[in-house]
C-alpha cells in the first residue's frame, strides 16, 4: 500500500474550497487569504486563472456585485468535495 502525497495545487484547491465553504471572496480577497495557503497565490491575475479552471470544473460559481467585482461561492459539486458525497446538500 503506498501513500501519496497531495501536490501543493491539490492542498490549495482543497484550501480554496473550504475558504468558500464558509463565505463568498473576489479575487482580491483570496489572494490576501491565501497567504496562509501551502502554496499562497503571486497576483490576483493568477488567483482569477485558478477560479476560472474552479469554475470550468463545477466546483465553484460566480456572480458580480453592484461594486463590480467578481466573487466565488461554491457550487453543489463544490459542497460535496468539501463535506463529503453522503452529506445532505443545503437547500437553495
């Protein structure tokens, strides 16, 4: 039996995931977040790349706010990787 360990993407990924868990960010809020991330984000141009894989993936949504910026929020799929697959999701 071997045991592999997480990439620092995964770790951050999974890092990401909980942070929405608990409250919608924008790209800068993240970024700041991130410094206690294994793998803290370089800019906020970097941080949007990331979400956009999130969101391509289905684990994240986004949505504008009247100041114009873009924040995350999980998405069903985005709940399950965080609570586990046999948790009940959260109504809508």
């Amino acid at each position: 039996m071997s045991t592999k360990t997480p990439s620092k993407l995964h770790v951050r990924r999974q890092q990401i995931l909980t942070a929405l868990h608990i409250s919608p960010y924008d790209a800068v809020q993240l970024e700041q977040l991130s410094e206690v991330f294994a793998a803290p984000f370089t800019d906020e141009k970097f941080v949007r790349k990331v979400m956009k894989r999130l969101e391509d993936n289905g684990l994240v949504g986004s949505y504008t706010y009247p100041d114009r910026r873009k924040y995350w929020k999980l998405s069903r799929e985005g709940y399950r990787v965080v609570v586990g697959p046999d948790k009940t999701l959260p109504k809508k």
